[in-house]
C-alpha cells in the first residue's frame, strides 16, 4: 500500500519525539459514524471519484468527499473494498487517507473482520497509526487470524494487522514488523515508529533486543530501528558497543535507537560516516 510519508512524519512527531515533553491531547472517540448531511449526495460523489474521467473531474469529488469527513468514511471504506479499478482504488486510498482521523479508531475495529480484504487492510493500517490500547483484542484476533493462514494470508493484510496490533498494545505483531524493517524501512519506517509506541517497554525489548546477536547486518540494523520505537533501558548496555561499530548502517541505527529510547526522538536517516563517528562519541559520553 501506498504511504503518506509526510503526514506520516507529522503523526510520528507528535507520538514520540514530543510524547516525553507534553502530554497528547485528549482524544473523544467517537461511538457511531456520523449521519451525512446528504448520503444521496456522498453517494453520487463516490460515485463521480471513482469514474473520474478528468483530473478536475476527480479532484471535485476528492474535495467534496474529505469536507464530509468522518460522515463519508463507511461509504467510502465499504467502496474500497469492492472496487476493482486500479485508478478508482487509488483515488478511493487517497481520500480515505485524509478522512481517516484518531477519533476513529473502534470504528475502524468493526471493519477488521470485514468479508471484504482491502476493507480489512485499510482498516487495519490506518488504526495502526493511531495507538489505542482499547481496540487491542480486536486487532490481537485479526492479526492471529491472518497468522492461522500461513503462506496463504495476503502480503499487505499480515503487516498492516502486526502494525494494528503493536499500535494496540499487543507484542504478537513484532517479528512481522522486523521481516519489514527489513525489506522496507524506507518507505514504511515513519509508520513503524508510530505503531511500536504501543509496545514500548521490557517485553518488546527482549523480543527485538534478541535479534541484536544476529550475524546478518541487515538485520542487526532492523532491530536497532525498531528499539527506537519499542526499546527500554534495559538494552542500551548491548547497543553501546555497536556505537564502535565500522559499518556506518549499523553505527547510525545505533544512534537512532538511543535516539529513540533515551530522548524520545525520530531517527537522522542521513549521516555521513564523519557525522555518525562525532555523534556516537557524544553518545559514548552519555551512556
């Protein structure tokens, strides 16, 4: 699936880089979607979305439908999941992405189980961006589910669940989120920092902390990046000495996860090797 990175970062900012400064604002879920001021109207602009002929065509009904809001969610969740055109899912994906806020999330819940996969998916994916430890046996059930398959379960719908479910509060979801980090870091890290807040303390850390004596570096730095997110204390003895290490990827994730753990801060993607070896003395310093 396709990721908003900026708004992404945005969300991620707010989670953790501040989470140790302010307290988040209090968030009034909602218990119901809200009645649409005129469902025959929302339904025409769904309708005019996904059979866009035209640019302006499509962007019409984009805006039209995200000045809904909440109101058009369960329409157009309901269409994302039985659209078949590319274009149109991809139009549906965008307003979705937009439509789709934290007040949301055990609506969102209701769609876990939805009989149809993309339903299920966007459902999934987007509650994982907005933690809350109240829709957690929800998202534990579909992630375990999707787990039941095996080599059968969709790509996209196995990590969107382990993202919902980590986001929820639940550990269950971690080794499928290391298989990403991965493969994927680049394009699905913001979110992963996002959703590994939801688990943030011993347990993840000895889950993640262990893949740290790993000979392959590529998953020596996965590790390292989701510590960032989810690691406590209790593993920065064992992240100290990769401060030393020669390979830069593995110097830098180190940084960033004591990043993450110590201040509550996003990773610096680039850093040259100079900038990573002035950095890791800071933090030899520090820790």
């Amino acid at each position: 699936m396709r990721i908003a990175l900026a708004a992404l970062l945005v969300c991620a900012s707010a989670l953790t880089g501040s989470a140790q400064s302010q307290a988040p604002a209090k968030i009034e879920y909602l218990t119901a979607w809200p009645k649409p001021a005129d469902k025959d109207t929302l339904l025409t602009d769904i309708e005019r979305l996904c059979k866009a002929r035209t640019q302006e065509m499509g962007k019409l009904a984009h805006d039209a439908l995200v000045a809904c809001g909440a109101s058009a969610v369960p329409f157009l969740l309901d269409r994302y999941g039985r659209e078949k055109d590319e274009g149109a899912h991809e139009r549906l994906h965008d307003v979705l992405c937009e439509t789709i806020k934290a007040d949301q999330t055990r609506l969102l819940a209701k769609s876990f189980e939805s009989k149809n996969l993309h339903e299920r998916v966007m459902a999934l994916w987007r509650a994982g961006v907005f933690p809350d430890k109240e829709i957690r046996a929800a998202a534990e059930a579909a992630f375990l589910r999707v787990e039941k398959l095996g080599d059968k379960a969709d790509g996209d719908e196995r990590y969107a669940a382990a993202l919902c479910a980590c986001s929820a509060g639940s550990i269950k979801g971690l080794d499928t989120l290391v298989a990403q980090a991965i493969k994927r870091w680049d394009k699905k890290g913001p979110e992963m920092r996002i959703a590994l807040e939801g688990v943030r303390g011993p347990e993840a850390t000895a889950v993640v902390g262990k893949r740290l004596d790993e000979a392959d570096r590529k998953i020596k730095v996965a590790a390292l990046r989701l510590l960032g997110g989810c690691g406590d204390k209790t593993i920065v003895g064992r992240i100290k000495p990769l401060l030393d290490e020669s390979d830069n990827s593995i110097r830098v994730a180190a940084i960033n996860a004591l990043r993450g753990i110590i201040d509550g801060e996003l990773p610096i993607e680039e850093l040259s090797a100079f900038e990573a070896i002035e950095m890791a003395k800071k933090w030899k310093g520090r820790v």
